[in-house]
C-alpha cells in the first residue's frame, strides 16, 4: 500500500487487536474466574450489582466533650490533694473554668494538670483557671478517634460476614462504607449504630437519698436500667474492668437464664476481676453497655477465673451480636449515617438491561445515519466507531475501573459524540477535493487540517469530565471516567484508525478521484 | 457511494447574522425568564441536594393510592409517584434529622411490607452531605468554566474567550430554566449533565472559532460579518452532522436507558440543542462587537 508508511499500518492494527482482546473478559464477565486473563473484567458499581453504600460520621463532639469532664474530674483530684477548695466549674463548649477559693496554690495545679494533660492551653486569670482545648488538641483527638473507628468498624463488618466490603476514611471525620450485594444494610446498620462500650461498675446501694434526687455525688454516677427507663442504679464512676480486657465473648444458652453472652478476660483484666469479686462480696456488679445497665447481679463469690456470663433478655440473634461487638470492641465515639444508598440486585440487573439497550439502539442509530451520509465513509467511521466502544471496555477492565450507571450513560454520550472527530475530518476531504484532484493528497490534506479542532475541540470535554471526576462523588465519578476514556479513544480511531481505514480503501478501491 | 451529504451544500450561503438582533432578543428574554424562574419556583430539587429518603418498591395488586393511604397515616410530608410503569412505586420522606430518617426507612417497610415484592432501592441523605453535594456540584461547574475559559483564552485571542463566557453562561441559564419549566428532577447526575453540556457547546463553539481564526487569516479583505458568516457557513454540515448523531445516542438513552438515567439524559437533550443554537447565533455573533482583525496588527 502506498503512501502508507508500515511501522505506521504495525501500530494501528495491533493497538486494535489489544483494544478487542482485553474487552473480552468484560464482555464474556465470568464472575468468578480466577484466570489471569479473565481477571481483567469491569468491575461493576454497587448501582449496578446491587448493594449499601453508608457514609458514617463520627460524633467527635461527644469526644471532646468527655475529655472535658475528664478535666473537670482531673482538677477536683488535684485541688483536693492540694487542699485547695474549688467554688465553681463552668463547662463551655471548649473550655473549663475552675474557680478557686484562693489564688495562692493555683500555679502548682496547673502544673499537675499540665503534667496529665499535655497539649491543652492554660490560663490563670486572678483566682480562675481556664483550661482549653485547643485545635492541635483537638485533631489528636479527631485522628485517634478517626483511627480507631475505622479499625473497629472494619471488625465488625468482617465478623457480620460481608464479602469484599470497602471501608475507608473519607474528608476529616467520616467513614465510607461499600458493601457490594448486601441488600439490606439494617443489620449491618444496627452493629455500628452501637459504640459498644462494656464496663463493670460496683453498685452504691448505701446513698439512697442521691438516687431518689436524681442527683450523683462526686464519683459516682447515675444509669438507668436497659429496659426499664425508671429503674435507676447508683454506681461508682470508675468502672472495675472494661470491654478493652476482654479477648473473646460468645452468644450461649443457659438453661436457667436462657441466652446469653459468655466472655473471657485477659490475664490483666482477670486479676482486676478477681480482686474486685473477692473484695465487694455481698454487692451488686452492673454490667453497663453503652450508657445503660444491662444486668446487676450480687456478687455471691470472688470471680478469679477470669471468665463469665452476661446476662439479659436477649433472644438467639441480640446475644451473638452483641459478642460480635464485644469481640471487635468499643467504638471511641458514636457513629451517626449520614448518607445511605442501597439498591437491589433486581434494580442493578434491570439498570444494566436498559443501559444494553440504550446502547445498541443508539449505535445502530448512529451508524446508519453515518452511512446514509457519508457511504463508504460513514462505514469507515462506524468501524472505528465499534473498535472505539471495545477499546473503552478494555481500558475500564485493564485499570480496574468502576462502571456505575451514569458511566454506562456516558458510553452511550461517548457513541454520539465520537464520530464527531470522523465528520471533521469528512468534511474537511470534501472541502478539499473542492480545491485539488489528487486522491491521496485530498485525504492528507483533509487528516491535517482537521487535526487541531479535534484536539482543541476534545481538551474542552476532557477539562469539564476531568473536573466532574475530582469534585464528583461515587456513581458520578464512573460517568466522568468513561466519558474521558471515550473521547481519549475517539481521538485515537478518527485520527489513526479511520486514516488507516481511509487509505486502504482508496489504496484497494484504486478511486481515481473522490467525491465526498 | 450514496451519501446523502450531498443534500447540504459544501459552501452553503446562509445568512445567519443577518437574523442576529432577532435572536439576540429571544435570548436574552429567555435568560431573563430562565433567572427569573430560578428565583421563584427554583429547582425541583432530588433528595441529593434536598436530603431525604427515598424508596423504590415493586408492588403487586396494589394501586398506588392503596399504599398512600397506608402510608400517609403515618407521615405527613410522604410523597408517592409511579416510576416507569404502575407496579413501581416511588415513595420520598421529607426528614429533620439523621437518626429519624434511619427509623422512618424500617417503620416504611414494616407498613408495607406484605404489599411488595421487592424494596428495589432505598436512599437516603443526610442535611449535612446534601448542602455539602450542592455546594461541591457549583464548585465543579464553576471550576470547569473557569478551566475551559483558560484554555480558550490561551489558544485564541482574549475575544474568543468572551465569546464563549457569554454562549457558556447562555447556555447553563438556559438550560435551568428549562429545567425549572419542566419540572425535571436536579440531581447529582443533572450537576453532571450541565457540565458536559458546558463542554459539548465549548466543543462546538471552538470548531467554529477555529475557521473564523483560519478566516480572518486568510480573507484579510473581507467584511467581518460576511467573514463571520462565511465561517458559520464552512462548518455548517459538521455542526449538524455532530449535533444529530449525539442527539440519537441521547434519544435512545432517554427511551431506553430506564427511569433512574431519564432526567440526565433530557438534561443532556436539551443542553444539545441549546449549545448547538448558541455556538452560531451568540457566540458568533458576541464577536462582533469587537471591531478586530489581530491579523492587522501583526502586518
């Protein structure tokens, strides 16, 4: 063929070749294969396969806030050790203020307080102290909790038995969530609406009178019964032993108390039970998850084995998801959903349906009205249009892309436009073979001139999907990534294929002259 | 070969800037009605940018009057709708809060529960991230105009790029206010529809551009008008030819792509149109008001 340099025939055709054998493991879609080849498929979005999406924030308020009684308790053990006596605490949003009776001691209790809690900003102002938490304290905090939550929200979910979740952390205090086929998220949903913090607390059955006026003394505090809101136990502050020594908990069936969860201490969290048990013989053990008392049985012998049951009116599923959580462990602040999108595989089936179609009525459109146009042409473009649509599911298989269903829209936009570069360089022949009757030099000149507003007219729709896919979230995302990846494609048919394709017909065809 | 190309004339003469002024008018009425909509009926805002639940049911021997009465019972703010055909359903909840929408989505389905057989899908979003989608869908477009400006500007002359603020800005009113008339649901997959639109009407605006800068070159004599006129004229079939094949990708996306892509691709339709409209009879036309020829600077 002349005028048609080899090296150049090499790279079209075998660009070609890769553009259609990397689609076939996408279009043949073996869901399980473990081929290397096979591997390479599209992977599909949970629009599309069906299942949850959560988007989970954590409450750091409620952190920050009880790092502030943290303070408030830190400073009365401090000025009660100095013997200073304290007339007021103001607890504002990001501050406490200790008033003291006398400003003579105040310095030294800044600097125990300092010593606990360094980081925080200090201010002695006459007789008051302000502690304040300040950004820097505040973002150890953030990311600690952040952290945490993520490693326990990744617990949870492997031990609810989801498969190939996605977790991870998403802008400064979120959590994104994708749990493909998982169709009705409200189990998963219950297990992380729980912090799940367990601790053990001695019970206060001596002060009565605090109980009866809602009112807790210093160290202790007031909790209410898990299924009785009026029920109402008095218990000492400072928990025994909490969840962060168990290492196993298990859902079991007593034949007395019926289901329940059994745990294990480790060897710390033991001892610490043991010695508890020994010495408070004869009182009460509140069991309290999450701010309420689940159960406060008497202590009727010392507990050293390090080992127990929980007990309450848990029914078979309640006591194996509560040992789930109490294996993963306690979250550090509660989680709040902000955004959940769940679809089913029946929608995701018919969505996948209707994008097909859409497609191929939309190509076979296209390429009708192609040839109806341009004839030969138009079928030359319509070859590089097809080759075009494999080599954009070869690319979305090879780079592991998500197709979602805007995504399938946009390959159905992309059919449309891309044999937009095809009629610019048509048009641009028929210009041409106006003007000159050489054949070969008609089509080169018409490639050339029609080269720099393809390019020009392609890097618009590249910025505007560019800037969809870094400011876009999930599914939209999909559409800017095949959208580029088509017009990419679409540049490289019109501009190599259709040339190539051009010059092989007239090459074979041995058109004396052209007439578009 | 039996191209039909032939129909359209290589050199057609049509005058379009003759007809300037006339459209000149209607459009800028049409922005005027476009801001003036926007600002008192708005957006039918969906529940990415309004926050919400949403839930999509398949039913069976259930009207959809039957489940609302079920459901408006229970809420007062629960808005029903057929979805494509009369067996699904769309049900939409207004909520204050994100814990009470997480409650309100199981009570939904416990009410009706024995009326369906498939809970197809079920969204909801928070206040929080719906004002953050919003604000980051502005962001996005602004962003991308400013980006596409940038790139106008420096492959043409600054006028250019005027030319096509203007056909650009035309363009998105345009279409929101046709949104707004129809009552077309904006969404996050509307956001990007505009922003495609943006970039399809640059697209078109810039291959006509490209043979008014090859023209002013070549045609140093010529009155900028014809010059302008003729260049519209030089790209006339491709322009039509473009709009058409994408315009049937579109319509086949629309009357079969299913109901959940519908909004975007009529938002897309639209957008076509109105980008093909204004690459000729504005931008064009917003370059005459300069009175330049930068070929004439250089000589």
């Amino acid at each position: 063929m002349k005028n048609y340099p080899i090296w150049k025939s090499f790279t079209v055709i075998s660009l070609v070749l890769l553009g259609i054998i990397f689609a076939i493991p996408s279009i043949i879609y073996d869901e399980n294969s473990e081929n290397w080849f096979l591997k390479n498929k599209i992977n599909l979005g949970l629009d599309l396969q069906g299942g949850s999406y959560l988007l989970l924030e954590v409450q750091l308020d409620v952190l920050y806030k009880e790092e502030l009684d943290n303070f408030v308790d830190s400073v009365r053990l401090i000025s009660r050790d100095q013997t200073v006596k304290i007339e007021k605490i103001d607890i504002k949003e990001n501050e406490v203020v200790v008033f003291f009776s006398n400003k003579e001691k105040i310095k030294n209790i800044r600097d125990d307080f300092f010593q606990m809690y360094r980081g925080v900003t200090l201010q002695i102002i006459s007789n008051k102290l302000s502690i304040q938490l300040n950004d820097e304290y505040r973002k150890i905090i953030q990311d600690s909790a952040i952290k945490q939550s993520l490693e326990i929200v990744r617990k949870r979910i492997d031990e609810s038995g989801t498969k190939e979740p996605l977790i991870q952390r998403s802008g400064k205090k979120r959590i994104l969530l994708q749990l493909p086929g998982v169709k009705d998220p409200e189990r998963i949903k219950d297990l992380l609406g729980k912090t799940a913090k367990l601790t053990f607390h001695i019970v206060d059955s001596d002060s009565i009178s605090a109980l009866q006026n809602n009112l807790a003394p210093f160290g202790k505090i007031i909790v209410p019964d898990m299924y009785d809101e009026n029920t109402k136990y008095l218990l000492d502050k400072r928990a025994v032993v909490g969840g962060e020594n168990l290492v196993d908990a298990k859902g079991s069936f007593d034949q007395t108390e019926g289901h329940a969860v059994s745990f294990r201490f480790d060897t710390e969290g033991a001892q610490k039970f043991g010695k508890v048990t020994t010495n408070n013989i004869g009182k009460n053990l509140a069991v309290v998850l999450d701010g309420v008392v689940i159960t406060a049985p008497r202590i009727s012998s010392a507990i050293t084995g390090g080992s127990g049951i929980i007990t309450g009116n848990f029914n078979a599923q309640e006591a194996s998801d509560l040992a789930v959580l109490l294996r993963a462990g306690a979250l550090p602040a509660p989680l709040e959903i902000v955004e959940e999108r769940s679809v089913g595989a029946g929608l995701g089936a018919d969505s996948i349906a209707a994008g097909q179609i859409a497609a191929i009525i939309g190509m076979v459109l296209v390429c009708v009205f192609m040839i109806l146009i341009y004839g030969t042409f138009g079928a030359l473009a319509n070859v590089s249009l097809i080759v075009n649509l494999f080599i954009i599911i070869s690319l979305l298989g090879t780079i592991g892309a998500t197709l979602t269903l805007p995504g399938i829209a946009g390959i159905v936009l992309t059919i449309g436009m891309a044999v937009d570069a095809n009629v610019l360089i048509f048009e641009r022949i028929k210009e041409e073979s106006l003007k000159q009757t050489k054949v070969f030099q008609i089509v080169k000149n018409g490639f050339d001139r029609a080269m720099s507003t393809i390019l020009d007219a392609n890097i618009t729709t590249l910025i505007a999907a560019v800037l969809l896919f870094a400011f876009g979230s999930g599914p939209i995302r999909g559409f800017s990534i095949t959208l580029s990846l088509g017009v990419i494609a679409s540049m490289f048919t019109a501009l190599m294929l259709t040339n190539f394709l051009v010059y092989v017909y007239l090459s074979f065809a041995n058109k004396k002259e052209l007439k578009l | 070969m039996f191209g039909l190309n032939k129909i359209i004339p290589v050199e057609p003469n049509i005058n379009f800037l003759g007809l300037r002024r006339n459209f000149l008018i209607f459009s800028i009425l049409a922005m005027l009605i476009s801001i003036v909509l926007l600002s008192i009926k708005g957006l039918n805002l969906g529940i990415d940018f309004k926050g919400g639940t949403l839930i999509e049911v398949s039913t069976k021997n259930t009207s959809i009057g039957e489940l609302r009465e079920i459901l408006s019972s229970s809420y007062s703010d629960v808005s029903l709708q057929e979805f494509g055909n009369e067996n699904i359903i769309l049900i939409r909840l207004q909520n204050k809060s994100n814990q009470e929408s997480i409650e309100t989505v199981n009570s939904v389905k416990n009410l009706i529960q024995d009326k369906v057989v498939e809970f197809r899908r079920s969204e909801f979003v928070g206040p929080t991230i719906s004002s953050e989608l919003l604000f980051r869908g502005f962001q996005a477009v602004s962003f991308a105009l400013i980006a596409i400006l940038i790139y106008i500007w420096l492959r043409f002359e600054w006028q250019f790029g005027f030319g096509a603020v203007v056909a650009l800005t035309h363009d998105v009113l345009f279409t929101l206010g046709l949104l707004s008339i129809l009552n077309v649901e904006f969404s996050l997959a509307t956001i990007a529809a505009i922003l495609t639109i943006a970039g399809y009407s640059i697209n078109d605006t810039v291959v006509i551009f490209d043979r008014v800068r090859e023209n002013l070159r070549k045609y140093k004599k010529l009155e900028l008008v014809d010059l302008f006129n003729l260049s519209v004229n030089n790209t006339l079939s491709r322009t039509i030819m473009t709009s058409l094949t994408t315009l049937l990708a579109l319509v086949s996306l629309f009357i079969f792509g299913g109901e959940v892509i519908r909004p975007f691709a009529l938002t897309m339709i639209i957008g076509v149109i109105i980008g093909t409209y204004s690459s000729v009879f504005i931008a064009v036309p917003t370059l005459l008001i300069f009175k330049f020829r930068p070929q004439d600077e250089d000589d």
